[in-house]
C-alpha cells in the first residue's frame, strides 16, 4: 500500500530571527551583551571611540555604546524570554506588548557605518534637511544632514529605538532629497 506524500508544514513558533532592539538598565549594554552571546544569541553593540582627559593630564582612548542604554539582538520568537530573563534588560523595544523587529537591511547599513565611517551619538532629529549619499560604500542611505564644527554631517535616524547617529561625511557625497521623497 502506498502511503501518501507528505506535505510540510511550517511550525508556527519556530520563527526565522529577527533583529530587536533590547532596552538595558543604564550602563549594562556591554554586560547584556556578553551574557547574551554566552547564551549564543546573537548581538550587535555598536560602539563609538572618544578620548578622556583625566584630571592628572593623561589622554585615554574608549569606546562606549553609540546608543545608550541599547543594544541589538537576532532572535527567534521563542528567544524572546530568555532575552527577557537576563539581568540588566529592561525590554524588547516594541509597540506596547508587542516588540518591533528592525530590519536586517538597518542593521546591515549601521554595521558598515560604523565599520567605515567615524561615528558619534547624535540626538534623534524630527526636522531638518534629508538627503541622500549618493557615491561610497553607504550609497542609498537617508538622512538628515546638520553641520557641527563646520564638518558636514549625516544623520541617520532608527525609528524603532528614537535615536540617530551622526556620521562625518564630504557634502559632495550626498544630493538633496526632493520634497516629495521626505
């Protein structure tokens, strides 16, 4: 007797990853972190380099998170809890109980940003000039463009976590976004 093709059928809680933001107690995103990937879940901490003058005269190079009090991890649903469980976490960022996934394309974006550029924490924006860079390794991206110290920046906002980072860039790299894009 033949027995009759079987057909596959997804499971519904064994989700593909996604990438979510994890809102941390203040200073505990290198520790969450580490803990975290310890459990083989995957994390981005991105992070920007400043120099520290001490009180003694001495010059010190660290690097702190770009986004205070945030981190990003690449979960299934069923990893949600254990996030969720780990000391220092205060949340998955997200729309009331429900959290928002980021995509891997931002994610993507903002590992090569800070791979390639000189990065700093920037205040998220709601007004000012969009435009896009439109030649280099960041082609496509859009932004807000702000000068500081007479060195021209980007601005790229995340609206899932409400915050932005400023990326120093030639203003020949990027072109207006016309009125109807922004």
């Amino acid at each position: 007797m033949a027995m009759p093709a079987s057909i596959p059928v997804g499971n519904p809680a064994v989700a593909e990853p996604e990438w979510f933001a994890v809102y941390t107690n203040s200073r505990h995103e290198n520790a969450v972190s580490q803990k975290l990937r310890r459990l083989e879940i995957e994390t981005f901490l991105p992070v920007y380099r400043a120099v520290r003058n001490w009180r003694n005269g001495c010059r010190k190079t660290l690097e702190f998170p770009l986004f205070s009090n945030y981190l990003f991890v690449r979960i299934g649903r069923g990893e949600r809890g254990r996030v969720l469980q780990m000391p220092g976490v205060v949340a998955l960022v997200g729309s009331g109980a429900q959290p928002v996934p980021i995509s891997d394309s931002e994610i993507e974006t903002l590992r090569e940003a800070t791979r390639e550029r000189q990065c700093e924490p920037h205040p998220y924006l709601t007004v000012g000039q969009r435009v896009r860079i439109h030649q280099g390794p960041m082609r496509g991206l859009v932004g807000i463009l702000v000068r500081k110290k007479s060195a021209q920046q980007i601005v790229l906002n995340l609206d899932a976590i409400m915050q932005g980072v400023a990326i120093h860039i030639d203003t020949s790299e990027v072109e207006p976004l016309p009125a109807s894009l922004s």
